[in-house]
C-alpha cells in the first residue's frame, strides 16, 4: 500500500519502493523554509524506510522549483540551510533521481544536481540566474555544475544566468535522460525503476573531478578577462569565476566552504539588495487598483495609426504577439512605407538566422495596410502613433470616434500631449487611454500606460493585459507633461546642463554617470537619440518656461549649426567615418565655454562624486514629486521606469531605491545645499521632506500600497 504524508510542502507517498517527494509550495515552489525543512524530513524518512529502494523528486504545478525563496533574503536565516539540505540529498544511500518537468533555477537546480540521476520532460529549463539578483549559487552548484558539465560551460551557465532547455542541457551534461510528455512522476517512475533494475548505483556530483584541470584553467583565464571587462563594477560575476576555479583546484568540501563565504558576501550587498527589489518591482507594476476592479475587454484584432518608426515597432509588437494588426495611413506611399517598416524589422532576423523566411511570411500574413478608417471599424483596440502634435491627434481620434465599434479601446502613443484634450476630441473619453511605448517599441520592455481623467477601469485593466500579451513591463501613469520617465528625464538632463555650464565638460559629465552604471551618459544619449528631439521639445515649452528658471543654451548652439548628433556625424561628439564611439570634439569645448563667457560663469572643478550627486538628486526629488502628485502610484514604479525604459543601472534598483540606501535624509541635505545656488530648481520634493520628518523612506510606501 502506498503511504502519504501530504500536511506539508512536501509531501511524500510510496509508490512500490520508490519514495515520490512532491514540493507543492505555489506559485513556483521556491525553497522557502518550511520546503527546506520538509526536504530534509522526508530524505531522511527515505534513509530510515528499508522498504525504500529508491527516492523520485518532482515538483506540483508548472515549475520543479525555481529556486531559493527571493524573499528571505537580508532575514536572518533559519534552518536548515540549503546548502545542507543538498548535502543530504546527494549523501542519501539510495538512488535519487529528479525528474524535472518546468523551471529548475537556481536553487531548484541545485537540489536537481544534488540528486543522482536527472530526468528532464520537454517543457523544462535549467538556469542558475543568481547573477541576475547580484548573487551566485550557493547550495553547492559552483561546485557541482562543473564537475558534471565541464568548468567553462557551467561558469558560462551562471553568468549569462539564462536556462537551458532539456536537450540542451542534456547535451551539455547536466541531464541524463530525457522523457515526453508532461507527466513528471510517470516518467521519473519509470526511470527510477529501470535504475533499481539495472542496480545502479548512487551516482555523487562530489566525487566527480572535472576533466582536464589544465585546460580547464586556462579556459577560466580568458572568462575570466572576458567577465572583468563586461561585468563593469558588478560584484557576485567575478565572485562566481572564483569559485569555478576552486571546483577545479580544490577539493569539494573546501570548495563548498568558499563558495558559502562568497555568497554570504553576495548576500550582503547593496547590489543584491538592488536586484532583488528590480526582480519584486517589475512584478508588482502590473497589480493596479483597475486590473482588481474590473476586468479586461476583449483583445483580438488591434489596429495601428501611422507607420513611422514607432507605428511599424508598436505593429511587429503586436504581431509577435500573434494578433492580427491593420495599419492606417494616409496613402498608398505611406501604406509601402508603413509595411516596409515593420518587414524591415523581420528581414533583420532573417539575416541573423532568427527567422525563417516561411516564419515571416506566416506573420505578415496577419497584417494589412489601409488609407480607409472604416476598414478598423471592428478593431477591440486601434492605437494611434502619428505625429505629436494634438491637433493632428485630435483629427485622428475624431476619425476614430466615427468608425470604430462602441467599445473599442481607444490608444495614444504620445509621449507628453495631455491625452484629457486629445480624449476630448470623442464623444467617448471613457475608452480612451495612453500607451506611451519606447524606441525601439519591438525592443523596449517598458510601457507607460496613461490614464486620463475619464477613462474606464476596464480600458486601464484592457491596456494591462495588453502588456501582458506583448510581454512588455507595464507601470501606470497619471496625465502630465512627460509623465514618468520622460517627466524625470527632462530634469536629470536638466541638472546635467547646470553642472557643464558651471565648469565640467559634457564627456566628464559622460564619464561620471557611466561609471555610476549607465551604459551612456546623457550627452552620449542626446547624440544617440537625435539633438532636434529634445530642441522641438524646448522650443515647444519656450512660451511656458518659468522665466525666472536657468536655461542653458548650449544644446540650441549645436541644434543651430546642425549637429544633431549620430545621424549628422556630429553632435556632443565627433562620429568620424568608422569610428565605432564619439570622439571630444574641441569646437564643442569652445561653444561651452563661450555660453560661459556670455553669461559671466567663472568654470569650477565638479569632481565625479559631485556630478553623480547632483544628478541623482534631481532625478530622485522629481521621482518624488512624481509620486506626490499621483502621477506614479508607488516609489517602484518610478524605479520600474527608469529601469527598463531608461538605463538606470539595474543594481542600484531604480533611484528611489538608491535613495533609500544612501539615506533620504542625505539626499535632502544635498538637494538643500544645491539649493542655495538656484533655489527655483533645487526645490524640496514635500514627500522627501515628510519621509524624512517621520524617519521614513520611500520603500515604506511600497509596502503600504
Ligand atoms: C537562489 O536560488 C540562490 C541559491 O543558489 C542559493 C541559496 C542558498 N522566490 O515571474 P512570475 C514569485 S536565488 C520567491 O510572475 P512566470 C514572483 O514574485 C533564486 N518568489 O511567473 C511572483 O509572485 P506574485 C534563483 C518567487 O511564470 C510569482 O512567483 N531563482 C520566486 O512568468 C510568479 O512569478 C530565480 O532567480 C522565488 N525564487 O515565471 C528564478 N520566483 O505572483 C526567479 C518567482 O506575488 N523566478 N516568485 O507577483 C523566475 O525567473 C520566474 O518567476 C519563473 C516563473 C521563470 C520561475
């Protein structure tokens, strides 16, 4: 008879004599501590039980175990450890086999290598992505994934941190035997008892070497040069070539004995602290008052206004997502256009080797182009991307308001308009919405969904499961120029310009924030993105500017003579043909000085400390302000913007969260410090000021929400 013991997160039964261990913990049966101890439990109960031959570890639910509980990181840790959990799984005297059917990660992995035997069905993924959250294994898989895939490999495994599928995985070693089907525990069954049969032996990952020590190191040399070249100022990569060298060197227990320091070191950090809260962030961007009260509408044809670059990028999105898309346009040459756009993104793919040519045709054949509105009559979603001016947007809702079903979500892609008066423009402002996408649309992992005055919940909830189909990171916003990111963006640029025309120069501006963690520092991005950008913009709110408020002209001096950046050859910096990065440029240096000169600034010396400080604090007084005015809902979503839509290093987990770690109060006595030379800019943010009244930071009002 088979016994159960199924009261806790792991349960057990006997099936002959093979005990099944099921990890039943949802959403993804982490190893949280009552796992860890029901792990240790019941292996031991396999030890004790003579009629126990065999022991078979699954998972319950789509995952095998994804891992070490994210959440228990920074508490105090209770027992037993993981590490000594899959110690006493690979010490069972008995034949253990996993039989892994969904994500094994981190943790979850290594309890997988901890086993003797492992079995993957198709839909399983193997990954140790610690390195994403600033950690590196710590249940013994440094040492163990080497000596069962060879050093390289596993150091590659962990720190690109992205899984291998069951084939993959078994090619490279780390699976013995793969099965079909869904079914886990049939298989695993199955092969535990073909294991019984045949008398096989526990097979330990420990007492493996890894082959060819020689070649192994001087593998490991070159990742490791190749790591301390890309891994710029992060902490656990190097961390984990480190310990790959020790499985090679070392024997397993003093291995074992490093790799713990190491990753209590990793655990320690602020950048783990920082990875963690991006990891929890992006997830909890999408629980939004509108997605709990009401429910989406329905979303399978969507159509798309304007075949620009952000048209056609918003198109292959949607696309991809596997929906049918009509594009509208004025004419027959812009409809090409429109298409070409779109198929010039699949073409890249092709070249690539991505795509198959048959692929793009099956995608293709679910777009069409038309000059008729009428032909979107039936559209569940139409989102318009045209010029950005509200006029024309207003023209275009009009036309929608005309053809479109009652009911039919109504989006904008403006990235400032005031979507209230572009909502105006239709008898129906309960429908319509903002989906403010980022260039490359098809790339970007952010989207900014608007919400104006008016509109319904279920088009916010409509918009949110949008995101969820296109696989884009949602974060509600209010209505505002700029909203979120584009709103911060204009005052960290802002307080950039102050520090050039004071005396620093825009590549030490650069340099500053790139080794702060940016890939490109907002000079770089200005010439990236094109200089006319932001001059329309400028001159767009030249009428409205506070005329109190410092404007330095030195963008507008480059804007004149054409320099508009990568696309003109010239911009911040030169672009020589060839050249693969901008070069100084001295003419630059004498427009900047020249402003200066003009304006009777004597240049002072801003050392890299000063820049990313003054930086920074604008951008966290204005995420403030931002949250203030309920324009972002929650500190994180302000971090979840500057995080995927703008660079913000991910190990610092937002400003808001870098904020918290520096102090709020040391933040606010800076902002007051700057203020004292432009005190119009340098204005407290009355949310800083009220957290660090009450002792609080801003995380606190992440919790509360
Ligand atoms: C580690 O293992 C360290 C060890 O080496 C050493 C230890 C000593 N913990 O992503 P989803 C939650 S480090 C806690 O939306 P999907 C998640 O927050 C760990 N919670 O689903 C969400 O909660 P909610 C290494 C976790 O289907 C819910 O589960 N492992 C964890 O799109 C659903 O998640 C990783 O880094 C966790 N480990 O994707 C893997 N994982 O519903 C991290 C998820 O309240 N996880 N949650 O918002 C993933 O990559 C994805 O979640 C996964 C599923 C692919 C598994």
């Amino acid at each position: 008879m088979p016994t159960f013991e199924t009261d806790s997160v792991v349960a057990t039964r006997r099936e002959g004599d093979v005990l099944v261990m099921t990890i039943d913990n949802p959403p993804v049966n982490a190893l949280g501590v009552a796992v860890r101890r029901g792990l240790k439990q019941a292996i031991e109960q396999a030890g004790a039980d003579a009629q126990v031959k065999a022991v078979l570890i699954v998972g319950a639910g789509r995952a095998f175990i994804a891992g070490a509980d994210i959440r228990e990181f920074g508490k105090p840790p209770q027992p037993p450890s993981l590490p000594e959990v899959c110690n006493l799984i690979e010490a069972c005297a008995k034949p253990v086999v996993a039989a892994i059917h969904g994500p094994a990660l981190g943790g979850g992995l290594e309890v997988a290598m901890s086993a003797h035997y492992r079995l993957a069905l198709p839909a399983a993924k193997l990954g140790l992505p610690e390195v994403t959250l600033g950690l590196l294994p710590g249940a013994g898989g440094t040492q163990r994934a080497p000596r069962l895939m060879g050093a390289r490999a596993a150091a590659e495994l962990m720190l690109s941190g992205k899984p291998m599928s069951a084939r993959a995985a078994q090619a490279a070693g780390l699976v013995d035997r793969l099965a079909e089907g869904e079914d886990a525990v049939q298989a695993g069954l199955a092969y535990a008892r073909e294991l019984l049969d045949q008398q096989a032996p526990v097979r330990r990952a420990r007492e493996l070497d890894v082959a060819d020590k020689a070649a192994a190191l001087a593998e490991l040399d070159v990742v490791q040069a190749d790591t301390a070249k890309k891994s710029r100022g992060l902490f656990s990569p190097l961390k984990i070539v480190e310990c790959v060298r020790n499985a090679v060197e070392l024997p397993f227990d003093d291995g074992l004995a490093r790799e713990r320091a190491l990753f209590l070191q990793c655990v320690e950090s602020p950048q783990r602290a920082g990875l963690v809260h991006a990891f929890f962030a992006e997830r909890e961007t999408a629980k939004v008052p509108e997605s709990k009260a009401a429910r989406p509408r329905a979303l399978d044809t969507v159509a798309v206004v304007g075949g620009g670059t952000m048209g056609a990028g918003i198109a292959v999105c949607v696309l991809d997502a596997g929906l049918p898309v009509t594009m509208i346009e004025r004419d027959a040459e812009s409809i090409a256009r429109g298409r070409a756009n779109v198929e010039k993104v699949y073409d890249g793919l092709i070249a690539r080797g991505r795509m198959t040519p048959e692929a793009k045709a099956a995608v293709m054949a679910r777009y069409a182009g038309s000059t008729s509105y009428d032909d979107i009559a039936g559209a569940d979603l139409v989102i318009e991307a045209v010029f950005e001016d509200v006029g024309v947007k207003q023209a275009v809702f009009k036309e929608l308001d005309r053809v479109c079903k009652p009911g039919a979500v109504l989006a904008t892609n403006t990235s400032y308009l005031d979507i209230d008066a572009i909502a105006a423009a239709t008898s129906r402002p309960q429908d319509v919405v903002g989906l403010h996408f980022f260039s490359p649309a098809n790339i970007m992992k952010l989207l900014e969904i608007v919400v104006p005055a008016k509109v319904s919940a279920d088009v916010v909830a409509t918009a949110f499961e949008l995101a969820r189909k296109l696989k884009k990171t949602p974060v509600r916003a209010g209505v505002c120029d700029g909203f979120i990111g584009n709103r911060i963006l204009a005052v960290y640029r802002q307080a950039a310009d102050d520090i050039m025309e004071d005396g620093a120069t825009p590549y030490e501006v650069d340099e500053a924030v790139r080794d702060f963690g940016f890939a490109m520092g907002p000079y770089q991005v200005v010439d990236l993105a094109g200089g006319d950008i932001g001059w329309a913009t400028r001159k767009r709110r030249a009428a409205t500017r506070d005329p109190r408020a410092r404007y330095v002209e030195i963008s507008d001096r480059l804007c004149e003579r054409g320099w508009f950046g990568q696309k003109t050859r010239r911009g911040y910096y030169l672009y020589p043909e060839g050249a693969r990065t901008g070069q100084p440029d001295p003419e630059v240096l004498a427009i900047v000085q020249a402003e200066r000169a003009k304006k009777g600034i004597a240049p002072r010396k801003f050392t890299q400390d000063e820049i990313v400080r003054r930086c920074m604090a604008a951008m966290i007084n204005e995420g403030a302000n931002v949250v203030h005015e309920g324009i972002a809902l929650r500190p994180l979503d302000v971090d979840v913007v500057l995080l995927s839509g703008y660079g913000f290093p991910r190990h610092h987990g937002g400003p808001m969260k870098y904020a918290d770690r520096v102090g709020l109060d040391k933040v606010l006595a800076d902002i007051r410090e700057f203020a004292k030379q432009d005190a119009l800019f340098w204005k407290p943010s009355p949310l800083i000021e009220k957290l660090v009244a009450q002792g609080n930071n801003f995380d606190s009002l992440n919790k509360g929400a």
